[in-house]
C-alpha cells in the first residue's frame, strides 16, 4: 500500500482533481478514496486492464512562489488522484465499469467538482 512505485516509460499518466464540498475534509472521504483505490488495484492491475500504479495526494496550502504565474493564492482541488496506465483506451474501460463507478460516485457525492486529464509521458529521470 505504501511502497515505491516504478512507471515504465511510455505510460500514460491520469491527473484527477478533486475539490471537496463546504465542511468535507480530506479524512471524510479517506475510506471513499481508499476503496475506490482498492477496486482499481485489485480489479484493473492486469494485462487487460492496464492499470500500472498511483498515487493520493492532498492539497497542503503550499503554493509556490518561483513555480506559479499570474499570483495564484488558491488550489483548484483539495485532493490529486494521480494514476499510470498502459493506454487511454483501458483507462476509460475500467472508469465505465460498475464496479468502479460505484465507488467512485461516494466520493463524488462529498465533492463540488473533479476532472481527469491525460497526458503522455516524455520524460523521465532519477539523480
């Protein structure tokens, strides 16, 4: 559950942004997150679902000055689901399944928003 991950080049990184309703907090939507983690992991860690690995984050107030433009004071979302797939195509397929849009709907039900852009990897390195 808490061990590194590696993310083999060419994989297609999912960047899902989160922002909880009024008065939810990240430790509301802890089990919500965790299972919908879970059924991912356990249901789509194959060759045929494709899915790699991932990673939660939550936002924690720090914004930076040298890294941000045009004075941004606040996060779009709260929470950052960030997650690698062999293709777009299995990602979808996964995200249509009932199994996981079940779970997914929970977590959506204590938020105001959240969307998910895919990118392609270009690069990537270790010191």
């Amino acid at each position: 559950m808490f061990s590194p991950i590696t993310i083999p080049f060419g994989s297609k990184m999912l960047f899902n942004g989160v922002k909880l309703k009024q008065g939810i907090t990240v430790d509301d939507v802890e089990v919500a997150l965790g299972e919908m983690c879970n059924v991912v992991k356990e249901n789509y860690g194959n060759e045929n679902g494709g899915f790699i690995a991932g990673q939660v984050f939550s936002f924690s107030g720090f914004i930076s000055n040298e890294g941000s433009l045009n004075s941004v004071k606040e996060a779009d979302y709260d929470i950052a689901i960030v997650t690698y797939w062999k293709s777009f195509v299995q990602h979808e397929k996964s995200h249509a399944d009932k199994l996981f849009k079940d779970k997914f709907d929970a977590l959506a039900e204590m938020s105001t928003r959240t969307f998910e852009l895919g990118f392609d990897m270009l690069w990537q390195g270790v010191p």
